[in-house]
C-alpha cells in the first residue's frame, strides 16, 4: 500500500512528461507547418519570376 501522497506524486510526475511530448510534439507540428509554408511560397515566387 503507497503513500496516497506518494501516488500522486506519481501521478503528476507522469502528467508531466506528457505535457513535455504533448508540447515537444505541438513545437514539431508548428515547425512542419512553417517548412510547408515557405516551401510552397519559395514555389510561388519562383512560379511568378519563372512566369
């Protein structure tokens, strides 16, 4: 039998790493977001110097 304190700490300790990937993975999402953005605007420039 754990300490109920014990337990929840525990428990917070995991929320935290969850919240750490949950962010981490939100940052990675962003940044795949932003590659996409200017790599279809560096096509639309180029399409309009092109054209």
């Amino acid at each position: 039998m754990t300490h109920p304190f014990t337990r929840n700490l525990g428990l917070l300790t995991v929320n935290e790493s969850i919240i750490t990937k949950a962010k981490n993975r939100s940052l990675t999402v962003t940044w795949l977001i932003l590659l996409a953005v200017l790599a279809l605007w560096t096509l639309w420039i180029g399409n309009l110097v092109i054209g």
